[in-house]
C-alpha cells in the first residue's frame, strides 16, 4: 500500500549533543575529517548504512545510543573541540580579511545551476556543478563573503544503473529537503520566504528559499514544488536539466530573477551586506542582470533609482562577471524569441501578470540577439546576453580563453580575436574535499599539519616546499594502499552492478579477483558526450587486450561516467564500453562503475596511477578530473587541451599528439589512439615496472613527487579564487562604486545617484550616435627610409574627422608588430597619438606621434580610433573601431 503523504519525524537531541544538529547542518563536515569521524563515532554501523550522512544519521539513530552518548564524557569533549573548531572556522580571521591594500567587495553573490558540495546533497550533473561546489568551499577557507545561488532539484540528477544489455538506465529518486542538510528561510513571523514570478496567462510561479550553509557560505536554492503553485509550476524545479525548451527557460528565469529576490530577501532577514558583485557560472543564470535592471529603473519611492534603462544597464554591467565554460556553440542555451518574448510581455514582480516594470520587451529580446553574421535572428541566446550584461568575461583555462576569443568574435566586430575582452582564470579543485587522507597524513609529517592545511587553501607554492623530504618508499607504500583502497571498493561496485542486471550470485565468483593492488591501474571517468571520446581506447581492441593482459606489463583500466538521459549516442557508447568489459578474458582488467557521483570520486581519483584523458581538442573548456587525480600523486596521461596545455612540463605526465587540422573524423582517432596505445606500452608500463633491486620504481616516484610539488599548489580552488578576488571580483566592486557614486550639485540640493551610471549611459549614446562619421581620412610617416633599421623612429602625423567628437572622447591610436604574406599584423603593440592641433573647419583634427621600429623582419603599422572614456574597463568594450578607408569594410562599428 501507497502512501499519500509523506514527511520525515527528526529526531529530538538530547540537551549535551544539540551542538551535532548544529555541525550537522553546517556542509564543512563533508570536508573536514575530523567532524565526519566524529558522528561515525556515533554509531559506525548506521554511518555506513546512510551513505556518511549526518542528517540522516541522526534521523535514525537509536534513542538508546543516543542517551548513552549524552552521558559519555569522552564523546562529549570530542563533540564541544569539534563545535569550538566550527565556531573559530565561522567567525575567525581569513585570508580575505587580512588584505588591507585594496577596498574589496563587502559581498559577491554567485549563481550556478548545480553545486556539488557532496553526494548527500545531490544537485549537481558534471564538472560544472562539482566546480561550483569547489568554488563556494575555497572562499569560505578564505573568507572570501560569497552568497551562493542556484535551484534546488527534488529529483536532483539522474542515479545510472545498467541493463543486462549494458544499456544505461535512469531512476530520479525523490528528494525529501527535510533529510537533507538545509533549512527553510523563515520570515520573522516564522513562515516560508518566497519569491514570484508572473507567467503568461496570468499564472504564476512562485518558489520558497532553502538554505544550505557551506562553511563560511550561504547557498540559497529556490523550489517551486510548494502548495502554492499549479501543477506545471510545481515542477520547474523537478529535475536538472529536465523537460523541454520552455521549462528550461523557466527554470533560468527562476535562477536568474527569481535569485535575485531571494538575495534580497536573504540580506534583509540576516543583515548579510548587499552584493556589490554579480558572479554568472555559465549563462543559465544570466538574466539576473535584467532584474537588477528592473530594481534600478524602478522610481526612488519604489525602493528604486530612477534609472532609464540605458543608465542601469551601466550599472548593472560594472559590478557583473561572466565566466563561460563551453568551448563549443552548441554548449550554450538558445531559446526561441518568440517563447522569450511571450514569458517576459507577461511577467510581473508578484504574478501580477503585468510587464517586468521598467523593462520593455525589446530591450530583453535586443540582448540575446544573435546579431551577428552567421547568427540565427530567430533565437535568443543565454551567453550573448551573459556577455553584454557584464563588464567582465572570462574562460576557465588558458586555452579555453583563446576558444571563447574567437567563439565570441562576432560580438566586438573591427577587433582581432584576441582583443576580445574575455580573459581566463584556470579553474581549480578543493583540496580537502579531493585530496585521500593518506596523503595528508603523509604530507604533514613532513610539513606538519598547520603548514599543510595553509597549503591546501592559499595554494601558494611555497608552502608546498619539502615534499622532496619524504621518502621514496613512503611515497610508494603510500600509492600502494590508495591502489588497494579503489580495488576493494571497485570489486564490491561492480559485484552490485552485476546484480542488478540480473546476474545470480553463482556467476559472480570473479568478481574477487577483478583488478589487482599491484598493476599499474588507468582512470577514466567523466560525463559522456561524444568530444570526450569515452570509447577511444577500444579504437584497436585487439592492441588494447594486448595491453591488459601483458605478461610483465599488465594494465587494468577503471571506467564510468554518465550520458545524459537525452544522448543515446553516448548510451550507445558505455555500452561499447561495457560490452567489451563484459568479456571473460578481460573482464578482471577492465571494468565500468555505473552511478559515477562524487563519492565514487573520492576513492577513484586517489586509486589511480594514471588519469586519462582523451577530448577532441580544443573541446575541453579546463577538465578537473586531472587536477583531482594529480592532487593525490597521479600522472596524468592526456591531450593538450584545458589546463593540461597549460600546466603540462614533460616530467609530471604524458600528452598524447592529436592530428588538429585532420578533416577526416575516422582518421583522425585512428591516428590517436595509437598514440595512446604507443605511450602506454613504450612509455608509461615500463617506467612503472622498472623497479631497482628494493623493488621501488625510483624514476616513477620522482614524476609523482614533482606532480604533488609543483602541480598541488596550481590546482587549487584556494589559488582560483585568489585570482577571481584580485583580477575580477574587486575591479567589478571599484566599477560598480564608481558609477553608483553619489553627487550633489549644491548645499542642500537634491542628492543624484548613480551619476557615473548616467554621465557614462550618456557618453554611449552620445558617442554611438556620431561614430558612423568617424574615421581615419589620412596618415603619413615622416623619418624613414625605404629599408629602416633597428631602432630608428618614424613620425607619424594622422589626419582624423571626429564629427564633433571631442579629442577627449577617442583614443588615436598606432597598431603595429609583424605582419605575414597577407600583411596581417601579429605581436601586437599600440601607442597613442596626440592631437596637435585644433580642429579645422571642417571638423577636422590632427595627430602626430613617434613610431620606433624595435623589431627586424617584415613589418608593418595601421591607425584606428576607439571611443575612449574613464569608466570604460576596455577599449574594445563599445566594439566600436574607425580604420583607414582602405580597411573600413573590415568593421561596421555597431557593437553586436
């Protein structure tokens, strides 16, 4: 029998261990060893049986255990340390609070679609989720005074089982919030904060607050699934990445608008400081930056500015981040206009069906606009809109911040691809949530255990100096048992896997010889689209077999990862996959763990020996999984895309030579994958075999410990906020103060907001409005001769029309470096020029600078002028460029 309603009973905590609600609520037990083997003290046997979770541990636990502990003084000393340690954690001085050279954000506000904080709270898919999650963590190591935001899934993601067949399977099993480790925002009066959201029709969503505690961090999830709502409502937060086209729009419009509110509603209730910083992971989030402009357009009796659009479009652009993470187009959301235009001609601050006061349609449909050459006018685009609404951008790695230059191009038209103002912070990874105990343990003998938690959260290489004092056989004992841990844990995953196909217990005798401690042991786990190339090593099946079952070399290969429940191309492959795992001749060499999660993760990195990582480059935005497995002593073995193209230096790991350029899709693998196979059986086994008479593979150990020395500080989340706080968050805090600024014309008079916002709003039109008449009418150089040498200058004197511009509002500038056979200019570098004198009649104007020629080959130099202002954060940041008439149908000078 069904039953029709269900809750959860909590239990009532005796007076002496209230404190274990307290730490079971706060998520920094999932990272902090000390706490989490506190309640498996609880009582070990139920720990285990709830999948290591407090909330649900102490929902189950026995009153009887229960009492004896509230009398068990040892257990109490225990509980108050570790609540004393939460306590020094929350309200103790950070690194954020030590830097005093600058005036940095009061609060950030950071909004994802999933967080990955820990498998208990499963709201997360990927690499972006579990990035996210990492995110929040480190700037609360920090102190760095994050909000975060995203949705909160009742169905959370997909668990992944197998078929007979090896087909994958989902199942969404539902999420009580009440078994989870969160808590309801409550008004003052005690009932549910929400936030609405009108639809057409006159409907509405509306969505309560949940509040995770992250550390330091406060991470609010919205869920629609409340009384409130009709039944279509009720499930916009059912599931990540579910439904069709208009549900996703409306679980974007929830995050993003609906985040908004709910920050506020948050900071009103507990006095957190306002965000002056608006953090986008990914452009799901990105219409957060059209409520704010609602806030700002709304009349000043209304709890607004004043503002017309133009104005808080300035606002809200200074003080927002956008950081894309797809190196593809066809990663980015698109919706229909006309289902966008449909949702926001109806949407209203509570329901009430009216227009999104203060922002009309058009302006909202013009910033996702596909306008560009090649765009597509009939859709709306989430990361267009992300890019025009923040004043900042970046990719997460190097070479992901090239890809999205030029994936972004057409939206700065007149500028080379690498002026295109999005800039890169290489992701990184939260050490104590990745990094196996043993490897601390190992670590802080030799560093001690103060230094090596500092090293695990500033990510500074010199606390990571003195690895090279332990020693070889340590390092190895060491990699041995973490080998031995994943073998345990992977023979008793693939047993249950095969039950639940079907398989009788008498057919499973094998499984307690599958893999081996003691063979060199390769990880590949990651999501399934088809650029990560899941099936690459069974490009030659028989070499690879050759490879598993060498008589002195063996290899054993440890597999997983989910498709999505959409993809049945990549469904297609893990059943490759498995089928070839399913053969009895290899199937204790090779296996695939189905329900890849994060605490699969946690004894699968450490595990490995190897990580591998094959993606069609440059399709690999960055690829955590590495820095995971490297944080633990293993040797990646990947393409140079991502951070290994970045990071890789010859003796931490191998790159594995792609054929770029090979049109041919067959050919191209096929050229690969015997790459793989070549480095793993010339390069990689016999460096792990060759073992020196104490039977210690000395050339191999250096690689691990060069990896932990020089890689562990560079991976790190710690040193990944370090740089968003200094290169990104803090610049958008300083743009944002400086265009909210205050000004009052006299004594007594009334008092403008926002006049940085306005005078640049005005600048923009004003300079929009004339700079089809701009232009570069003549340049001459004086000085030179038909062969200059190194060193000599030349003087250039440029004739411009600026249309009633003042000098004031341009920047002349020379461009100048190499130049090829088609005289295209590399090696760039730019000098101003300066006005020499007054316009003419006709408007004219004359510039005259030097130009010195520091450089010999082919050379070459052109002028252009770019709108130039204070408040700008870049030249390019208009997209608006005059070039000489021979090169002005390279550029139209409209901003895209």
């Amino acid at each position: 029998m069904k039953a029709i309603r269900r809750f959860t009973v909590r239990t009532v905590l005796p007076e002496p261990l209230q404190a274990l609600g307290e730490l079971a609520l706060n998520l920094r037990w999932s990272w902090h060893p000390e706490t989490r083997e506190l309640f498996r003290s609880v009582d070990p046997e139920v720990w285990e049986s709830t999948g290591c979770d407090p909330v649900r541990l102490l929902g189950v636990v026995s009153g009887q255990r229960l009492a004896a502990l509230a009398a068990d003084r040892r257990f109490l000393r225990r509980l108050h340390d570790a609540h004393e340690d939460l306590r020094d954690y929350l309200t103790g001085t950070r690194w954020y609070q030590q830097q005093s050279d600058r005036e940095l954000p009061r609060a950030i506000a950071y909004f994802s679609p999933e967080f990955g904080i820990t498998a208990t709270l499963p709201q997360y898919s990927g690499g972006l989720g579990i990035l996210a999650g990492d995110h929040l963590k480190a700037a609360s190591d920090l102190g760095v005074p994050i909000i975060g935001v995203g949705l909160l899934y009742r169905h959370g993601y997909f668990r992944q089982s197998l078929s007979r067949e090896g087909w994958q399977q989902e199942r969404y099993p539902l999420l009580d919030p009440n078994e989870l480790a969160v808590s309801l925002l409550r008004e003052e009066d005690g009932s549910p904060c929400t936030v609405a959201l009108g639809l057409p029709g006159g409907r509405s969503l509306q969505a309560q607050i949940w509040r995770a505690q992250v550390g330091r961090v406060p991470l609010l999830m919205l869920d629609s699934d409340i009384e409130e709502n009709d039944s279509r409502a009720r499930d916009v937060t059912d599931r990540l990445y579910g439904g069709g086209s208009e549900h996703r729009l409306l679980q974007e419009m929830l995050l993003g608008i609906g985040g908004v509110r709910a920050v506020r509603t948050f900071c009103r209730l507990t006095g957190h400081a306002d965000p002056e910083v608006f953090h986008t992971n990914e452009g799901h989030a990105g219409f957060l930056g059209v409520e704010r402009i609602r806030e700002l357009t709304r009349p000043a009796e209304d709890g607004g500015a004043g503002l017309d659009f133009d104005a808080a479009l300035e606002a809200v652009r200074a003080g927002t981040l956008f950081t894309t993470h797809t190196p593809v187009p066809a990663g980015i959301d698109r919706f229909d206009r006309s289902v966008v235009h449909r949702h926001f001609a109806t949407d209203g601050p509570v329901g009430s069906g009216e227009p999104l006061g203060g922002v009309p349609v058009d302006r909202v449909l013009a910033l996702g606009a596909e306008s560009w050459p090649g765009g597509d006018p009939a859709l709306f685009n989430m990361a267009a809109m992300g890019l025009r609404l923040a004043q900042r951008a970046n990719g997460v790695s190097l070479l992901h911040g090239q890809v999205s230059r030029s994936m972004f191009n057409g939206l700065w038209p007149g500028f080379d691809a690498a002026e295109v103002p999005i800039t890169s912070i290489t992701n990184g990874v939260h050490a104590a949530t990745w990094i196996d105990p043993e490897v601390v343990r190992l670590a802080a003998r030799e560093l001690g255990a103060e230094r090596i938690e500092d090293a695990m959260v500033l990510g500074e290489s010199r606390r990571w100096d003195g690895l090279d004092a332990i020693a070889d056989g340590e390092i190895w004992e060491m990699r041995r048992r973490l080998r031995a841990q994943l073998v345990d844990e992977a023979r008793a995953r693939v047993r249950a896997s095969w039950r639940q196909r079907g398989a009788a217990v008498a057919e499973l005798g094998w499984t307690g010889d599958a893999l081996d401690p003691d063979v060199l042991t390769i990880g590949f786990a990651r999501r399934v689209p088809s650029y990560k190339r899941l099936t690459l090593m069974l490009r030659d099946a028989e070499r690879l077999r050759g490879l598993l079952l060498h008589a002195t070399r063996p290899i054993q290969i440890v597999v997983a990862g989910k498709a999505h429940p959409a993809d049945d191309g990549g469904k297609a492959l893990i059943q490759k996959l498995v089928a070839f795992a399913d053969d009895p001749e290899v199937r204790h060499r090779i296996i695939f763990l189905p329900d890849y999660d994060m605490d699969m993760a946690a004894k699968l990195y450490p595990g490995c020996d190897v990580w591998l990582n094959n993606p069609l480059r440059p399709l690999e935005a960055c690829g955590t999984s590495g820095m995971k497995a490297a944080l633990n002593g293993a040797l990646n073995l990947s393409v140079l895309d991502g951070w290994w193209d970045e990071w890789f230096d010859g003796s931490n790991g191998w790159a594995i030579p792609t054929a770029d350029g090979e049109p041919d899709e067959d050919r191209r693998d096929e050229i690969e994958a015997a790459a793989l196979y070549d480095l793993i059986e010339h390069q990689v086994a016999p460096r792990f075999y060759d073992r020196d008479a104490h039977g210690l593979p000395r050339r191999w150990i250096q690689m691990v410990r060069h990896t932990l020395s020089t890689l562990g500080p560079k991976v790190l989340a710690g040193r990944m906020v370090r740089e968003y706080v200094e290169r990104l968050y803090a610049p958008a805090a300083e743009a944002n103060r400086a265009l909210a600024a205050e000004r009052v014309a006299a004594p007594g008079a009334v008092v403008t907001a926002y006049c940085g916002a306005r005078e640049l709003a005005e600048w923009k039109s004003r300079i929009r409005s004339r700079w089809s008449q701009v232009r570069v009418e003549h340049v001459e150089a004086a000085g030179g001769a038909d062969a200059p040498e190194l060193g000599s200058t030349l003087t250039l004197r440029v004739q411009v029309r600026l249309d009633g511009l003042d000098p004031s509002d341009v920047d002349v500038q020379v461009v100048s470096g190499r130049v090829d056979d088609a005289d295209v200019i590399s090696d760039v570098a730019t000098v101003s020029l300066k006005p020499a004198d007054r316009a003419d009649v006709d408007g004219r104007w004359r510039y005259e600078g030097p130009l010195e020629l520091s450089r010999t080959g082919p050379f070459g130099y052109t002028v252009r002028i770019l709108p130039s202002h204070r408040l700008l954060a870049n030249e390019a940041e208009l997209g608006l460029v005059a070039v000489p008439a021979e090169m002005a149908g390279l550029a139209d000078g409209v901003l895209r």
